[in-house]
C-alpha cells in the first residue's frame, strides 16, 4: 500500500532526476537577460519558466518532510516538463539555443 511519504518520495527522486543545477546555478542563471527572454508570457511580464524556476529554487532549498501538497505538485509539473522538453532537442550545437535556456528556466541544463 503506498502512502503519502512514499509518493513524495517517489516526487522528489523523480524531481531531482529532472532539475541537475544547483539553488544557487539555478537563482544567477534566472538573473540573465537570456533566462528572462525566452518562454511562454501569459500576459506579464515574467514567462511561466521563469516564474517556476525561482519556486524550483525554493523547493530545492526546502527539506523534504517540509514539502507542502502544492510543492510536489509543482515539482511533478517539474518533471513532466523536463521530460517533454528534452525529448524536442534540436539537431545541432545547443549550447546558444532558446531550446537550451527554456529548460535551464525549468532547473534542467541539457549540457551538463
């Protein structure tokens, strides 16, 4: 039978397959002009990766017993875009591509 705690496990193992930089990559990589040009904008003007990309720091700096319902929600969200994402890689060099900073956005930089 699995309960809460083993999902949240199986949540954040998955979550830090998914997000390889660190808080503190992740947090100096949000404050460039290439992570806040690239993403979808719902009308602000802060895209919807950039916005989950500082709630990702937050969780990763967050201890596990800590973690909220909405936290590994947001973390499951995470995953599934990490996934769907890497899986539309461009041929080519990705080092410079819009392809590359969305998923850093997103906590997942494809060149480490």
């Amino acid at each position: 039978m699995s309960d809460k705690h083993d999902d949240a496990d199986d949540i954040r193992h998955d979550f830090d397959d998914a997000v390889n930089m660190t808080p503190s990559e992740l947090s100096d990589w949000l404050d460039t002009d290439e992570s806040k040009a690239v993403g979808q904008k719902n009308g602000g003007s802060e895209s919807t990766g950039h916005r989950s990309g500082r709630r990702i720091v937050e969780l990763l700096r967050t201890k596990k017993d800590d973690l909220s319902d909405s936290d590994l929600s947001h973390m499951k969200k995470v995953v599934g875009y990490v996934s769907r994402h890497r899986a539309q890689r461009p041929s080519g060099d990705i080092s410079e591509t819009d392809w590359r900073y969305s998923l850093m956005n997103w906590g997942h930089d494809p060149l480490k």
